[in-house]
C-alpha cells in the first residue's frame, strides 16, 4: 500500500483510495479477529455445562453415582444455562445482523420500564429489594420489543447482582434531543479496571462470583446492540461493592 505516484495531478485521490482500502483491510482484519474470538468464547461457554452433565451421566450409568434427585437436578440446571446461552446468543445474532430492521412507534420510556420492572417481581420480592420509579419519560420513536429488552436486561443485572433488602432506583429524564433513562442499584458493583469491558461479548467480572449467579454475559452486549441501532448510547458507572448505574440515551 505504499505506492505513490509522483508528480501526478490525481495523487491526492490515489492516496485517498490507497487510505479507504488500508482502512477495509484493517476492519475486514478486525472482523476476522472477532468472528474467531466469539466461536472460541462460545465453544467455552458450552464446554463447561456440557462437561458438567457429561460428568454425571457417566458416574450414574457405571454405577459410580447413585442416580439422585439432587445429581438430575444438577444435569437439569447445566441443560437451563445451555438453553439460556444459545437463546442469548440468538437474540444476540439478530440485534447485531446488518439488517436489523427496528419496527419504530411512539413509545413512552416510563411505561416501558414499568412494565419491565412486574418480570423480576418474585425475584424482588423474594430479595426484599426496594424499587423506585422517578421522572416523566418522554415519547421516542423506537422499536418497543427491542427498547423492553434493552430495559429486562439492565433491570435483571440490577436485581440478580443487589443483595437481599437492596435498592433499585429507575430515572426517567430527557433533554431537548435526548429521552435518558438510568437504572441504579446498590449491588455489588464492577471493579473499575473491569468497567470498561462489561458491554463485550461473553464478558463477566470476575467470573468465578458469576458461575454462581448463572451469567452468561450477552446481556449487555445486546443492550449496546439495540441502543447503537437506535443511534443513542450506553453508559455504565459502577463502585465495587456499593453499585451500579447504567445510563441510557435514546434521540427523541
Ligand atoms: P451476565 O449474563 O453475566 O449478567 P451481562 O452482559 O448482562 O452478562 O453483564 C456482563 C457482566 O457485567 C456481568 O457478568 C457482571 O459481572 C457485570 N454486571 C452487569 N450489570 C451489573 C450490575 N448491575 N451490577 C454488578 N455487575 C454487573
């Protein structure tokens, strides 16, 4: 790519043809990195599980193992987390295919996030975690099913990463161009050099404390899927071990 023609009238196109085919070269090269990455990351994330159900299979039909309620429930929750990866990584190839099209009506974000808030009731309930809901949503023009999954995902980590009797604080505000929504908690937080990677495919801080809560990393990766589709954005602020706050912006 280093060829320039001297002395030419057209050099100056030539070497903004050369620049625009360097720049395809390095994201076709990007792409292929992060096509291998995420086949990699998947056959780990799989691997586990299955290993796992593979395990005690074979201990139950040899004998080893007595064939236990407890050890068929164990097979039966590593076959749930399988089903939830592949249906993760699912929603995940739809929002992040080319063409994703966004069946856009007026939605307001208040409602929106009510709605999402009655799914994690039990769960609320059960932790005793204390909801507030602040602010006047505004209208936007966005697709509701995929904004509702933006607002699940964010509200599930809210209360699958607070501790029991914890808080959940829900914000709607907007500026002239920009409705906002915020989704506070007093969970346990991200560590600050682990912040920036959260949105990343597969991605968990520390990821021996999320086997146990069942993560499968996708979540945000979505999130950032749809909201970038939107042409808004995602933020994320976090303390450890006081909370998180993840801010979204949607264009009016
Ligand atoms: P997961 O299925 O693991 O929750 P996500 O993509 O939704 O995947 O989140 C990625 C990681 O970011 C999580 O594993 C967790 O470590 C961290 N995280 C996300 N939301 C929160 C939160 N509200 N509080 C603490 N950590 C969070």
């Amino acid at each position: 790519y280093a060829v320039r023609i001297e002395g030419n009238s057209n050099t100056r196109e030539l070497d903004e043809l050369i620049g625009s085919i360097n720049h395809l070269a390095d994201s076709l090269g990007k792409q292929e990195a992060l096509r291998k990455q995420l086949t990699a990351d998947v056959a780990h994330e799989l691997r586990t599980p299955i290993t796992s159900i593979g395990t005690h299979i074979e201990a139950m039909i040899e004998g080893v193992w007595e064939p236990t309620i407890e050890r068929l429930q164990s097979c039966y929750d590593e076959i749930l987390r399988i089903g939830k990866i592949t249906a993760d990584l699912e929603s995940l190839a739809k929002v992040e295919s080319e063409n994703l099209k966004l069946d856009k009506t007026k939605i307001n974000l208040t409602e929106l996030a009510q709605k999402a808030v009655g799914n994690f009731e039990a769960d609320i309930n059960k932790k005793h975690l204390k909801i507030s809901m602040d602010g006047n949503g505004s209208d936007v023009w966005a697709d509701r099913d995929r904004i509702s999954q933006v607002l699940i995902n964010l509200l599930s980590n809210a209360v699958k990463y607070t501790p029991d009797g914890g808080a959940i604080q829900i914000v709607c505000s907007e500026t002239d161009q920009w409705a906002k929504i915020t989704i506070k908690d007093t969970g346990i937080g991200i560590p600050e050099d682990e912040l920036p990677f959260v949105f990343e495919r597969f991605y968990r801080a520390d990821k021996c404390r999320n086997r146990k809560t069942g993560g499968s990393g996708i979540g945000l990766a979505i999130v950032k899927s749809i909201v970038t589709a939107h042409g808004g954005s995602v933020e994320a602020e976090s303390r450890l071990n006081e909370g998180s706050c993840f801010t979204v912006m949607l264009p009016k």
